[in-house]
C-alpha cells in the first residue's frame, strides 16, 4: 500500500499521477461486461432478460440472476479473468441475467410488488420456457431479497436459491447502512423528489467509507502507471461505482421502509399485493454466501437466513473479506466461485 508522499517524494507522486491520468484517458471503458450476450426479452418498461450461452461441459440447470436495483450488474462480469458469469457459463450453464435499466419519471410509482411479482416472476418464465425447466435464482444483494420473496410467494417458479451478500435481518449491531435508513422518512422523500437521484444515493454509501472511497484508493492510482491491465481494471471498477441508476420512487420507499426500518423480512411484516412474505414457507435448496468484512451486509445480517427459511437442505459459504471481494478478488474467483459452482452441479 502506497504511503502518503511528502517533500519531494509529493513531486514524483504527482508526476507518476499524471502519467498514470494520461494513460487512463486514453483507454475505452466499456460497461457492457465482459462475457458476449444476447438479449432474450423485454420483460418491464426498460428491463431486459439478457441470456449468455454455455461455452463447454454437460448441460447444466440454467441459472437465472438476480442483481439488485442500485448498481449496474456488469460488477459479474467485469473482466474475462474476473466474471462470476463466465465461470457459470464455463460450467455448462445457460446464464440470464435480469437487466433492470434506468427507470423513466413515469416509473415512480412501481412497487416491489411490481418488480418482484411481475417483472422477476416473468423472467423466470421466460427462462423455464426457453430452456424446458425451471431455473436455479442466484440473488445478489438486494436481488437475494427479491428472489427470497418470490420463492417464498411463488414456490412453482424457483428451483434453488443461490443468495450472495444477501441482508435478511436488517437490525444486527454494526449495521451502519441501517442506523442512517432508520433517520430518514422515505414516504416524505419519495413524494417530494420523485426517483431517487443515484447521485444522493452514491453519496450515502461514500458516507460509510469515506477515506477508503475517497483518498486511499486514489493514493495508489500513480502504482497503476505503465501497467495497462491494471489500469483498466481500476477504470472498470470506478466506471461501476458510479454508474448508477435512479431510484424508482414507490419501491425505494418500501424497501427503505418495510426492510431497514421495520425489518419486516424477518418480523413477517412485508407483504406484496397484500400476501405476506413468510420466509418459512421457502423450503428449496439453498446456498447462503456471505463475507466476514462486509460493510454493506454485515455477516450476522446475512446469516440470520439459516434460522428463519423452511428449507431442509441449507448450506452457507464464508468469505473472508469484503463486499465487493466476493465478485471482484482473485481468491474469490479462486475458491469461492468453484464452490458454488459445485454446488450448482449436485
């Protein structure tokens, strides 16, 4: 890790910086990921089931991913060394990933009942119909709350649950996100500012690391001059954090208030269209994956899974380090990502 440069060391540090900047314009980003795609349907205003195609092995169950509202999902697919979907390709699965766009100013009054029971129950749909059976849910953040409910409301729909990084009890000790929702009044917000600006939003996940998002990363940016590679996996990585999309007003608000402040995934208080979300009810399969150091999805926020789902067959996978560390480390990609993909293949 790079020290901070003073004296004359300052100099250096902000000549190789320069060069470091110059390099960095002048390589193409692209946030389309890394892995070739097709677009198999539209499935909402603005939302695409995109479908990525086995590259070697038997055939496998098709997997159907669920990525959260609040980033971009190219995070998995982020380059050919570091892509969660080219290892589930490379297995012998037929990967979809449930695109969910930009929402419009119009798109303001959907609901999580709307995301969930309409536009994920008929992604997977669409998947069970193109490849005759039902696909496995891997959920990530956010999306493994949404493919919690969608098991738990409609069973028929869901194989097995793959949940990454997922929050299920949203009032564990530690959990900073949490304390800061609990200020906030998200039916006032969302009646007065409309979408949720991804700008706000960036600015309020910054405010859980400040020095480590906004100076220590930049302190070693100049040890990324004359290395390409690196270089523009930092670009990728800084492309993805903030390309955010807004925030479509009436979920915002319901998952702001129904999971952070009335913790309502585990008191059985969250409903959609009136039917509550009963995590008992979920009895499939289920692979658990969380990490030690995570600051968004602390791990006791994420284990509380195993205690409250009806499933019999419950495993969890612990990974040592971050959120991010999950999708994007090399020891992630080198032990984590095997084992889930074995336990895919059972």
């Amino acid at each position: 890790m790079a020290e901070r440069p003073s004296g004359n060391g300052l100099t250096d540090w902000q000549r190789r910086l320069i060069e470091t900047l110059d390099q960095a314009a002048a390589l193409p980003v692209d946030t389309r990921g890394a892995t070739p795609f097709t677009h198999h349907a539209e499935v909402g205003p603005g939302m695409h089931l995109r479908r990525y195609s086995p590259t070697h092995g038997a055939r496998q169950r098709p997997v159907l991913i669920v990525y959260s509202l609040v980033n971009r999902p190219f995070i998995l697919d982020l380059t050919e060394r570091r892509s969660l979907i080219a290892a589930l390709t490379r297995a012998g699965h037929p990967v979809y990933l449930l695109d969910w766009g930009y929402p419009k100013g119009a798109d303001r009054f959907l609901g999580l009942a709307d995301y969930i029971e309409g536009f994920l129950a008929a992604a997977a749909d669409e998947v069970a119909a193109s490849e005759g059976t039902t696909p496995d849910l891997l959920g990530v953040c956010q999306g493994g709350v949404f493919a919690l409910c969608l098991a738990a409301l409609q069973p028929q729909r869901v194989h097995r649950l793959v949940n990454l990084v997922t929050p299920v009890d949203f009032h564990t000790p530690g959990d900073n996100l949490s304390r800061m929702a609990r200020e906030v009044d998200f039916d006032q917000a969302a009646r007065s500012l409309g979408n949720i600006s991804a700008e706000w939003l960036n600015g309020v996940f910054v405010a859980l690391k400040p020095y480590r998002l906004l100076a220590q990363r930049y302190m070693d940016l100049p040890e990324l001059a004359d290395h390409p590679e690196a270089l523009h996996d930092f670009l990728r990585l800084e492309r993805w954090m903030y390309d955010s999309p807004d925030q479509a007003a009436t979920a915002f608000a319901e998952f702001g208030r129904e999971c952070y402040q009335r913790n309502g995934l585990i008191q059985g208080t969250l409903q959609l269209d009136g039917q509550p979300v009963r995590l008992a009810n979920i009895e499939h399969p289920i692979l658990n994956v969380y990490a030690e150091q995570d600051h968004l999805v602390p791990a006791d926020a994420a284990r509380a899974l195993g205690t409250h789902v009806g499933s019999g067959d419950y495993g969890e996978l612990t990974f040592p380090g971050g959120h991010l560390g999950v999708f994007i480390s090399r020891r992630a990609h080198a032990e984590l990502l095997p084992r889930i993909v074995a336990w895919l293949a059972e």
